[in-house]
C-alpha cells in the first residue's frame, strides 16, 4: 500500500511559530516561542520531512523570518522545504546554499513563470509550486490577493516548467480544521504527472486515512504527501499515530 509523506507545519511569523485561520494575519495562535525547538521536536518523533513557511516573507515579498529559518537548518538533520517571500533566483540559491532541500514557490509561480523554469532548471528535483486557491482562483502575496489563474493552470504550467511537486492549499479550510478537501486534491492530481502534496484543514485521523485510500486509485495520480499543521500543535492528532496511519 503506497504510504504518504507527513509534513508538519512551522509557519513563522514574528519569529514564532504558529498556525493563522484562512490565512489570515491577524488570526494567528502562537503554538512555540523557538521554531528550532519546535523542529527538534518534529524530528525526534520520526518526522522524515518539514514543511516551514515565512508568513511575514510572504506579504513582504523578501525573507523576513531569516534567522529563525536558519536555527531550524541548524537544529534538525531532516529535510526542510521553504517558502514565503522567495521571489528570484538569488534567494532560491541562497536558501539551497544554506541547506534547504526543496524550495516552494507560490505568488512568484502565478507572477514570474519564468523564474519557475529558470530554478527548475538550475536545480532540478528540487522546486515546488505552491497552489493556494480560493473561490476557484489562486491567491497570491501571503493570500492578501486572488489572480485570474485557476489551480489547475497553474499546476500544468509547474509540471511543463519542470517542477517537481506542487502543494496545494484550500484556503477556505486552512487553520479551521473542517477536513481536507481530498476532492479536489484528487481531481487536480490526476490531471498530473507530477507529485501533489494536501494541505489544508486536517483536522483527524479520518482525514489522513481518506486521503491514503484516494492516493491508492490508480485515475487519483501521485498524491505524495499531506501537510498537518494546528491538528497536531493542539493534540487532535498524535504524531505517532498520524506517522503510522500514512506509512504503515
């Protein structure tokens, strides 16, 4: 039975880590004062990947939470992936210089296309493209604005420009634990060839357990992973038992 990747969530902001409800910045509950602990955290309990997000980054454009980034790089052995505020190629190299494993690019991917391709390119295997959509569109700028892209362009132009996976968000169910929308995960991951990782809204074991069946049908494509963020900062969700309902 193909298992998922777990990826938890340490969005920063502020040099905190903490979880926002549908994005929104004056939403946010602070769940660790040292993101670097948090990360340490996640590694001792068998986490294989992290999924780490600049949330100040993403407004402003450029890397905001730099320093609390590079003590999580520091602190764990495991794969990092980054996004929120990467916008050139500079800071790509920049952050795969520093250790970074795979670098996630979201409002760049709907506003610079060839930036894209240019780092998929340069470092093949190793960009992804984040997809936040919202009302059928993608929203860019830490989700402040909405394009005229809908997920599904969006992710076939990732896939023709080389990327290796692309993440894709409901908006609408981020931070609110309503459940993932496995529905259109799936239908946007069998029109790919590329790997697509859930987030958004996972809110049980229910959830995960749903998203490993649909990953299994042959028409669903490659959903590789799930990103778990509040469920499991407050305790809805074991690690140990999320690790062992999408691997086991």
């Amino acid at each position: 039975m193909k298992s998922l990747t777990l990826y938890p969530a340490i969005d920063l902001r502020d040099g905190r880590c903490v979880r926002l409800r549908q994005g929104a910045m004056n939403a946010a509950t602070v769940y660790a004062e040292d993101p670097a602990a948090q990360a340490e955290a996640w590694q001792a309990g068998g986490c294989r990947w992290l999924h780490v997000v600049d949330l100040n980054g993403a407004v402003a454009g450029r890397s905001v939470n730099e320093a609390a980034v590079r003590a999580i790089l520091q602190a764990v052995r495991i794969p990092v992936q980054l996004g929120g505020g990467i916008r050139n190629m500079a800071a790509v190299e920049r952050w795969l210089a520093a250790g970074v494993q795979r670098i996630v690019l979201g409002s760049a991917a709907v506003k610079n296309p060839t930036l894209v391709a240019e780092a998929c390119r340069a470092f093949p295997g190793r960009i992804a493209v984040g997809i936040d959509a919202r009302n059928g569109f993608v929203a860019t700028e830490g989700w402040t604005e909405s394009s005229t892209i809908t997920p599904l362009d969006l992710a076939k132009r990732a896939e023709a420009e080389g990327a290796a996976a692309v993440i894709y968000t409901d908006i609408a169910r981020d931070g609110m634990l309503e459940g993932l929308n496995i529905e259109q995960t799936q239908a946007l991951a069998s029109q790919l060839s590329i790997a697509v990782i859930a987030s958004g809204g996972v809110k049980s074991l229910d959830d995960l357990r749903a998203l490993r069946k649909a990953a299994q049908k042959e028409e669903a494509g490659n959903i590789e992973g799930v990103i778990v963020g509040r469920a499991l900062y407050e305790g809805r969700i074991r690690l140990e038992d999320a690790l062992r309902v999408t691997s086991s």
